[in-house]
C-alpha cells in the first residue's frame, strides 16, 4: 500500500511541477537585461558563425571544384574523420559502428553509388538519408566536395581496369614484381 501512496504522489508531483516550466521568465530580443555585462538580452553570434542560409555556402555546394591533388588529400582526411566510423577506410560499409550494432551503411563499390553523380555525395552529407544525419553542420560545402572526390578515388581503387595501369604496376599486380 505504501508503494502504490509513494507512486501517486510523485505523479502528483510531476504533473503540478509541468506548468511551471510554461510560466518562465524570458527576454524579448531587444529588451534590457541585467544578466549580462553589456546590458542587453540578445548578443551578437560568435566570430566565424554562419547562418544556414548564406549564400557563399549555397554557392559553394553548386560548384564543384576542380580535381587536385590537395583536394584528393583533404577529401581523404575529412573522409577518415567523418566518414570511416560508418563506411571503413575503403567504403565497404564495414565501419565499427555498424560492427556493434548500426544499421550497415550500402558500401560505395556498388553500381548504383558507382553511377551516382558526385553531386549525390554532397547532397547526402548535407541533408543525410536514411539512418544517415546531415553533417551540414560539420562539415564545409568545400570539404563535401573533397569527400566526394575522395569517393571517387576509391571507387576506382576498387575496381580500376587492369589496362589502365602501367606496364610496371600491371607486373606488380600479376605477382612478377614483388
């Protein structure tokens, strides 16, 4: 009986303390306030922030740059910072997240991300799909691009032709040059 008396009364409890959240006091934006040494309720943004709108990021995300070696470099890094937790360092989808129990992401060796245009890459770091969240936030519209220029490459790593090697690296690849 004392269990079911100490049950109702902390429900009574937590439903008469709810309303007192909506009762609150709150600033306006542009009223006084004591709580900061300025006077004022609303404070600039810190130095560096960008507003999810700005048009050099909405920019930035239409045009691709142009294919370098530094892009390459800074696709892999971002890729190995962002990106491996989930896909693994070659893109398989075999990442220590998905070993412990997340859904396996689709490895990106398979026809359809193969055929994918780059612009998909970009699209699903900003807005994320499926289990997959945006990392709009973390991640630069120009480190997008590289990430997905980093896809690329090991898309290709993955399945480059033999023809397309040199003489030298095809001897290598067929064990004559060990």
């Amino acid at each position: 009986m004392n269990s079911a008396f100490a049950i109702v009364a902390m429900l009574l409890a937590a439903v008469s303390s709810c309303d007192q959240m909506r009762h609150q006091p709150r600033y306006d934006s542009e009223e006084r306030s004591t709580l900061f040494a300025n006077g004022m309720s609303l404070q600039a943004s810190p130095d560096g922030t960008i507003a999810r709108d700005d048009p050099a990021q909405r920019q930035a995300l239409r045009e691709r740059p142009a294919m370098t070696g530094e892009l390459l470099a800074r696709g892999r890094e971002r890729f190995g910072i962002y990106c491996t937790p989930c896909h693994d360092l070659s893109g398989h989808g075999q990442g220590i997240v998905p070993s412990r129990g997340f859904p396996h992401p689709p490895s990106f060796h398979i026809d359809r991300l193969r055929n994918a245009p780059s612009s998909y890459f970009v699209d699903v770091i900003t807005n994320g799909h499926g289990v997959m969240y945006s990392y709009a936030d973390r991640v630069s519209p120009a480190d997008r691009w590289a990430i997905a220029a980093y896809i690329r490459a090991l898309q290709l790593s993955q399945d480059a032709p033999a023809s397309a090697l040199s003489a030298a690296d095809r001897t290598k690849l067929e064990g004559g040059g060990r």
